[in-house]
C-alpha cells in the first residue's frame, strides 16, 4: 500500500503544484488522471526521489519515503515522461548500462538478466539493433524493462502511452496489465483511454488537488441519463458552451457533434440522451462539475 497524506509542494519561484494531497494506493494498477499543469510529474518526481516535498506524508508499507528516501531505492522502478537513451548504443548496451548505473545484481549475471528483461518486454529480437532505430513503442518497453529491474514494489509509469501509434498502445497496455499483479503501479497520465483500459480505480486531479477517486464504471453510471447529443452550427456550438455544459464537442464528418450534460433533460430540440463515456466524467471533473445522475425512471431509459 502507497500511503499518500497532505502532501504539499511549493517550488521556490512560488508556484504551488501541489495542495494537499491524500491518497492510499493499493497493490495492482491505479491511475492518476488529470490535464497537464495538474501536478501529477510532479508528484511522481517526489515518489520517485528526485524531488523534496514542502510538506506532507509518503509512506509504502513500513518504509518512509520522505524520512528515509535511500530505503525506496531498491524497491523503485521509474519510467518518467521523456526517458534520455544514447541512440548509438543496441537496445542491449544499453539495457546494461542502465542495470549497473541503478546498482542492480544478479545470481547469474547482468547478461542473463539484461536477457531475461528484454525477453519479458518482446524486445529479444531487437537486442543487438541500436536504440535510435527503435520505434516509440520499443523505446518505451525498453524503459520499462529498466524500470522492472529488481523486482520493484513501486513502479511509477509518467505518461507513458503519450506519442505511440494505436498498435503499440495495445502492445503497451498488455504489458503494464501483467506488471500490475506483482507491485504497486502508478501510472500517470492525461489520456483517459489509458485509464479506461488499464485501471481498476483512479484519482482524477486538477491545479494540485484531488477532485474524486472512484473507477471508470463508477465515474460512468454517475452521469447515466444525463449525457445528450446532437448537431450544431458553428454559431450554435458557441451558444451552447455559453449557455450549457458542453462535455464535448467535436467535428464528426464535417459536422459539429455536441455532448451536454443536462441532468434536467431540457436540451434543445435535436438532441438525444446516449450513454455517458469517461471521458464525460473526466471533462466534466476538470470543469469543477460534481457529476450529478438523472432522476431513476429516466436513467433507466438508456443501456449502460
């Protein structure tokens, strides 16, 4: 269990990235949900040692990671947004030399455990090719081979989907999964498909401070006939983010496709009651809107 409690960090120029925060994590994936700016890498920094909290409380079971940083270290795996790799080196090489600089050992060797990671990630057929050859999907299982590495109990993942083509998403996703039934993973992310399909239970932050933790099906069943949808004109879709809360509005074949979150049921004419998404939830979340349900006979109207 990660124990996270009032935690504060204030940077020196005065900015304050995080206000008080709490949060309990347990075994198994949990996703950390929120825009860019919210305070999540930063967050992750002080997980991961590289930054000192202005104040506040991190424990992961019995070991204090604000007092006692240096005891996390071999219990840490840490796959942060941009990860530096010298491209001339094979993904190998490198793979090695990440292995020594974090001081892990091995019974039989860092050879046979340099291959025995590129193995769990699918990269054994990539070994002896440099890393600037790698794809981004490649780069980012390179690192997770790094960060897996001695068996962590905490393995924080910032960002790691962000870039990567649809394919090696999927790729991703599979691996994270099995990750997660050994450890504590913590994964960070602006994405909310990444959250849709990796996470159990996830927090949702904005501008420093957790505004709900619940799961995708919760934050779903929440907004159940309450989401409407329908077509606009480019003057209406400004009327409607005026005078309405606007969830989404996208263009879909070259029109504009508006989502409203009216728990009344009074929308303009045009529109129908869908099923609400996550990513209803979430933007209305960022919007500081506690999602608020239809009344029971008018939620049961539309399927989950």
């Amino acid at each position: 269990m990660l124990s996270i409690q009032n935690l504060v960090k204030v940077y020196p120029s005065g900015v304050t990235a995080l206000r008080g925060l709490d949060l309990e994590v347990p075994r198994g994936m949990f996703g950390l949900l929120g825009p860019n700016g919210a305070g999540k890498s930063t967050l992750m920094k002080i997980l991961a040692g590289l930054l000192e909290p202005t104040s506040g409380e991190l424990r992961l079971g019995d070991i204090d990671l604000v007092r006692q940083p240096e005891r996390l270290r071999p219990h840490l795996g840490y796959l942060p947004q941009e990860f530096g790799f010298y491209p001339y080196l094979t993904g190998e090489q490198m793979l090695l030399y990440l292995l020594r600089l974090k001081g892990v050992s091995a019974p039989r060797g860092l050879k046979h455990l340099c291959a025995e990671l590129l193995e769990r990630v699918n990269l054994t057929f990539a070994a002896k090719r440099k890393v600037k050859e790698y794809s981004g999907g490649m780069r980012q299982r390179l690192g997770i081979a790094q960060a897996i590495a001695g068996n962590p109990r905490l393995l924080i993942v910032d960002e790691p989907t962000a870039g990567l083509d649809p394919e090696e998403r999927l790729r991703f996703y599979r691996l994270l999964a099995e990750m997660a039934d050994e450890r504590v993973v913590l994964l960070s992310t602006h994405i909310v498909e990444d959250v849709a399909m990796l996470c159990p239970r996830f927090a949702a932050v904005r501008q420093g401070r957790l505004v709900a933790i619940t799961s995708p099906t919760e934050a779903k069943a929440a907004l159940q006939g309450t989401i409407y949808e329908g077509t606009v004109t480019l003057a209406g879709l400004a009327e409607l983010q005026r005078t309405r809360r606007v969830t989404q509005g996208v263009l879909f074949e070259g029109r504009h496709r508006v989502r409203l979150h009216e728990p009344g049921g009074d929308v303009p004419p045009g529109f129908e009651r869908v099923p609400p998404t996550l990513e209803d939830a979430y933007l209305l979340l960022m919007q500081g809107v506690a999602p608020t349900a239809a009344p029971p006979e008018r939620a049961r109207e539309v399927a989950p």
